[in-house]
C-alpha cells in the first residue's frame, strides 16, 4: 500500500528497549540499594566504636584551670 513503508512516521513510538538497556535498569537501583546498605553499616560501626569509650569528646578545661595543674606541678618537684 504505501511504496515507502520505511519512511512513513508512525504515531506512536518505539518503546522497545534493548537488553543492554533493561540490564542497566536493573542493575542501578541493586548498585545503589547495596552502596547504602554499606554507608549506613560503616556510619553505625564507627559511632558504635567511639561510644564505648563512654564519652564522643575530650573534656574541655579552662586555661586558667591548666595553669593551676601546671603550677602545682611544679610546687611538687
């Protein structure tokens, strides 16, 4: 019916997908499910480590507190 079938634009698109392409879909979000997974096991590791020792920081003195220690230190030798 139509001598150049191959040229004619059909309405609707080509919507079929390669398997390289349904591979990729595929594989992404399991990629991206697993890196995660891994960040938050690591994020989770790490805070557990630091709590054991019962406190996350150094206690803070003042410098008028060091220089007391300093001084009494020296009183002593």
């Amino acid at each position: 019916m139509y001598p150049y079938l191959a040229l004619s634009v059909s309405p609707y698109p080509n919507s079929a997908l390669s398997a390289g392409q349904l591979a990729i879909i595929a594989v992404v979000p399991v990629l991206s499910l697993a890196a995660w997974l891994i960040a938050v096991f690591v994020a989770n590791r790490e805070s557990r480590h630091r709590g054991a020792a019962g406190t996350t920081s150094l206690p803070q003195q003042s410098r008028a507190q060091e220089l007391e220690r300093e001084q009494a230190e020296r009183k002593v030798a």
